[in-house]
C-alpha cells in the first residue's frame, strides 16, 4: 500500500524516528515490521516502535548508515507528504505468552519493537517480571528513556538495564545471562545486530547447560549481507565434486552447493536477486519461478512460505522463494529463472 510521510525526528546524532499515514488500514501486532520503499530504490524493513494506537499511523526508528541507500540518501531527500510503498506487517516476533519472567535484549534500533511490545505488554501484564537490557555505545544513544523512566515510575516489575560499551559493561546478552535467576522459565527475546542475536542463541540455549523456557530474536540482517561475493566465498571453492548439485537458471549453468540455500547459489554467481528480509521469508524480494517440470520435485513451501507467496501480487503457480529451497542431490538439474519484473533486473535494464 501507499503511505505519506506525516513528519520525522532526530532522536539520537544517528536515529531518526519517521511517522507515516499508510493509504489503507495497517493493523499490526507489536514486533513486526514493515518493508518501504520509494519507487526508484529498493525496500528495506523497519520495525514499527509504537504500539497501534488507532490513528492508523506507524512510527518507525531508522538509524542512520553513511551513504545507506535508505537510511541515508532516502531520508535525507525526503520531506514531509512525500509518498512509499510499503508491504506489511512482517514477522513473527511477538510478546511470549505465559507468566514466566520476560528478558528482551536489544542492540540501537533493535530496542524499536520492544518499545511497541512494552507499551501494550506493560498495562495487561503488571505482575509479570519484564527487563529491558539494551546495548549502546554512551547513554546518548540509548534515546528513548523519557518512556522507558514513565514505565519504570508506573511498573514495579519492570526493570532497565542499559549496557554502554563505552564504559566497558560487556555484551547486552552477557550481562543478561549472568543476571538470569531462573533460566528455565524465562523466555528471552533479542533484536538488533546478528553477531548478538546469533550470540544470544548459542548462549542461552544451545551451549547453555540450563537453557532458557523460549528463545525468540529478530535480526537486523542488512539487505547488503549476501552481496555475490561474500556468498562466493562463503560457499569456499568447489573441493568435493560429491557435493556439487547443477542447477540452470534462466539458460545459465550453475554450481550449486549441497546445503546452501538457492538464494545463495544465484547471489554467488552473481545474479541479480535481493534479500531484503535476510532469508526470513517474510519480503518475498528473492522470488522465483520454477521450471513446471521442476515443480513437484522441489520440496513443498513450508506454513510460512505458502503464507506469504498467496499475498505476493507477482507469484504465481510456479513462484518460490529462493531462500527458503535448501540444495540437495535430489535436486541435481534443478530449472528455475527469475521473474521478469525482478526490481533489480529493471533496473540493470534502464
Ligand atoms: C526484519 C528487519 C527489521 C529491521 N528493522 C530495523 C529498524 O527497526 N531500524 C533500523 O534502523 N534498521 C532496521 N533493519 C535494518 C534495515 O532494514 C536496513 O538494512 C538498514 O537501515 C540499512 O539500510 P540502508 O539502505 O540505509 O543501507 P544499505 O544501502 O543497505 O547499506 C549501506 C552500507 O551501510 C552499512 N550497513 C548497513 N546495515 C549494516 C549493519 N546492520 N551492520 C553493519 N553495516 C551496515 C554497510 O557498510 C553497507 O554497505 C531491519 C532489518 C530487518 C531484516
Ligand atoms: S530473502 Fe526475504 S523472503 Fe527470501
């Protein structure tokens, strides 16, 4: 849908939170996200910071990358009444259900969909132990503490802790799980950077001797992440001919990996597909389409997969996402080419 910038701010030197007027009814769950785009650049994903209000308006917190396409350029052109497309909600991360202690752990603009949670979480759960851990360089950055002082005033369960790099505290998830009383009954969730939410996984359930009741995190993938040669040499050369599954993509042969995504085959050979969700499934940018002989062959969409694909206005029968089909040798031959109306290949064609 369409939606009109109604005003922005600095929150922080590098955060800026935008306010948009979606055209049509946006009705979303704290912890989602939502993608934007202006018509001549690609989408990114931003998480709404505010809880639904019934204004119909989302907040977003958009921290700014030197010379990001969006984040940079983008907000930078853009004045108030200016027009997006956007595409949402996306995602599942939400409030846990239950009574058991909640630890939300947040890298910068990773604390925007715990802002949304906490301002529909904290009245409807006054009983339940709520802490906040959020990671920063100086308590400049940490911008939001006008809302976060009022829920601490009002909340008795409620808890802060903010963890600044700059005066040596350590790691958001470190210090988290060094305070955890009762691992098996709490139930974590993190957003913000990968390096924190992939640490916060390992160290909390899979190398964690107690792991914790629930684990849920939202990374920050940038869409840049797999540019094609990082996923070149992320795939490492070819040593075990075993493992090496062919694949044709629009007339093009191409090696691909057994265990590796198909997204990531194309990106290595460096074809124009985007991930602007990070593989979450959840943006639908890296489509495409398979050959009809393949269609049976591939292994079927999963629950989330099938529920995006049916509100993608481009994919058809025969449309999947690349992120989601994972190579094997079962797949050996596999035929498949990007749709033709591929943002990026209009692009390359202009
Ligand atoms: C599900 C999801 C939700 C998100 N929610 C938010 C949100 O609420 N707020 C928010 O600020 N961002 C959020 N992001 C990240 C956001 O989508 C963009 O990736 C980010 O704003 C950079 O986009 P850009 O176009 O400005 O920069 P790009 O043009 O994509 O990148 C330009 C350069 O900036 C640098 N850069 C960009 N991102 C990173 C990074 N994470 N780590 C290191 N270097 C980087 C790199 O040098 C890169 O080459 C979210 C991402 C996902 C997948
Ligand atoms: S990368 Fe977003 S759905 Fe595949």
């Amino acid at each position: 849908m369409r939606a009109t910038l109604h005003s922005s701010q600095w929150l922080s030197r590098d955060v800026r939170e935008v306010i948009l007027s979606p055209h049509e009814s946006l009705s979303y769950r704290p912890g989602q996200y939502v993608s934007i785009a202006r018509t001549d650049r690609e989408p990114r994903c931003y998480s709404m910071a505010r809880a639904p209000s019934g204004d119909n308006r989302i907040a977003l917190h958009v921290r700014r990358w030197p010379g990001g396409s969006f984040s940079d350029v983008v907000m930078n052109e853009s004045r108030t009444g200016d027009e997006f497309d956007i595409t949402g909600p996306l995602g599942t991360f939400a409030f846990p259900d239950g009574v058991g202690p909640v630890v939300m752990l947040a890298t910068g603009t990773g604390v925007a969909p715990f802002l949304a949670m906490l301002e529909s979480a904290l009245p409807a759960n006054a009983s339940r132990p709520i802490t906040l851990y959020w990671g920063g360089r100086g308590n400049e950055d940490l911008y939001a503490q006008d809302a976060i002082g009022d829920w601490m005033a009002r909340f008795q369960r409620f808890r802060f802790v903010p963890v600044l790099s700059g005066r040596g505290d350590g790691y958001v998830q470190d210090v988290a799980a060094q305070e955890m009383a009762d691992p098996a009954n709490t139930h974590v969730l993190a957003c913000g950077n990968t390096r924190m939410t992939d640490d916060a996984f390992a160290r909390l359930v899979a190398e964690a001797a107690s792991p914790v009741a629930s684990f849920a995190s939202d990374a920050f993938t940038p869409a840049t992440y797999e540019s094609g040669a990082s996923a070149a040499a992320a795939l490492g050369p070819d040593s075990s001919a075993q493992s090496v599954v062919r694949m044709h993509c629009g007339g093009q042969c191409l090696q691909a990996r057994a265990g590796e995504t198909v997204l990531r085959t194309l990106k290595a050979a460096g074809l124009p597909v985007m991930s602007v969700c990070g593989g979450k499934a959840s943006c639908g940018t890296c489509l495409v389409e398979l050959d009809a002989a393949w269609s049976e062959r591939v292994p079927p969409c999963s629950r989330t997969e099938r529920s995006l694909l049916s509100c993608l206005p481009d994919a058809g029968p025969l449309s999947r996402l690349s992120c989601q089909i994972r190579v094997t040798q079962e797949l050996d031959g596999l035929a498949l080419r990007l749709p033709s109306n591929n943002p990026t290949i209009k692009e390359l064609s202009v």
